[in-house]
C-alpha cells in the first residue's frame, strides 16, 4: 500500500483537495517550489502556509493562476491518420525527442511559459496591481493584522471580475470563528484539514 509506504501520497492527495478549498485549479506545494529556479518561481502565488494531513511541519502553498475560461475548445476535426505500426513509431519518435529536449540544460521553462498564447490569455486577467495588493493582504494576515488584511482582501476578492478563490478563502478563516481579529497565539499558520471538511460539507 503506497499511502503506508510513504507520507508523499497523503500529502499530494491533501494538497489536490485544496484545490477546492481555494478555489483555484492549480496549486504547488511549497516542496516543489524549492525545485524551482527563481523565475518559475516568480509565477507561482504564495496563499498560504498550513499544516496539512502527512506533514507535521507547517508548509507554503502556492497556485499557478491560469483562467481556463479565457480560452476556447478547439473544435477542429481529428486528424486523418491510419494508425499503422509506422506511424505509431514515428509518433513515438516524436515524444521521445520532446521530452529529451525539455529534459536538456537548455530548456527554458519561462521562456514557454511567455510565449505559450493560451497561457498569455489564461493569465491576462491577473494585473501587477493584483498580484501586489494581494501580496500586501497576504502578509497582513500572515502577520496577524486581520483588519488590515481584510480590506487588502476584499479588494482583490472581487477586483479580477470574477471571485478569486485564495483571497476568498482566507477571509472565510478570518471571519468565522474569528471575526477578523487574530487569535493570541497565531504564528501565520493554520490547520487546513478542518477547512477542507469544512468546505465540502457546504
């Protein structure tokens, strides 16, 4: 059994449940993000730091913020290939050469990330100003000055046309049971399990 053998499954199935607490279809833990060079970095958004089902020792969560509305279905024909044993091979030819590329010293994962036009229009919507007050409302609630915070967050919460998902989460933890007031003994970390049950018996 995988879950008894290692404490990676339990917490790669808490951080995908997540996903649903925070609103968002993408999230990084704070792990993998160590594996990461600065600039791929710099596209991951810090939302949280939690303890969380598999893990004694608190940890950063991060999401990749990709609008998946902003695109449309491609609605071309398939191709017409007769899948015979040369095409396969030559179709497996290809992906070996595309992974041995992004597996090279020379792949430039930022360098597709910019220049991907899906991913451009996925992330049109989330404006420097956004990034940046949230940012400020995230370390006020880090902090434990939850008043401020909260008018940092309610801004973004709504700021983006649609309900963004992080900040919405984080006030749903502050108001309830807190009422925006940061408990004595809060260090900028939180339970996340409870949040989770919570939100699924919503």
């Amino acid at each position: 059994d995988a879950s008894y053998l290692s404490p990676n499954v339990s917490i790669a199935t808490s951080v995908e449940r997540a996903t649903q607490t925070y609103g968002v279809s993408l999230m990084v833990a704070q792990s993998v993000v160590e594996l990461c060079p600065v600039s791929v970095v710099s596209k991951c958004r810090l939302i949280d730091r939690v303890i969380i089902t598999g893990s004694a020792a608190p940890m950063e969560i991060y999401c990749v913020d990709l609008d998946y509305r902003a695109v449309s279905v491609d609605n071309a024909e398939p191709l017409q290939i007769v899948w015979n044993t040369r095409n396969r091979f030559k179709v497996r030819q290809f992906l070996e050469s595309e992974r041995t590329a992004m597996q090279s010293d020379s792949f430039d994962v930022l360098e597709l990330f910019d220049g991907d036009q899906s991913i451009r229009d996925m992330r049109r919507r989330y404006t420097v100003e956004f990034f940046q007050l949230f940012n400020m409302g995230y370390q006020n609630y880090s902090q434990g000055e939850w008043q401020v915070a909260r008018r940092m967050l309610s801004c973004t919460r709504a700021i983006l046309g649609t309900e963004d998902g992080p900040s919405s989460a984080l006030m749903r933890h502050m108001e309830f049971p807190y009422k925006f007031e940061a408990p004595r003994e809060w260090q900028g970390v939180r339970e996340l399990v409870t949040t989770v049950a919570v939100a699924e018996t919503s």
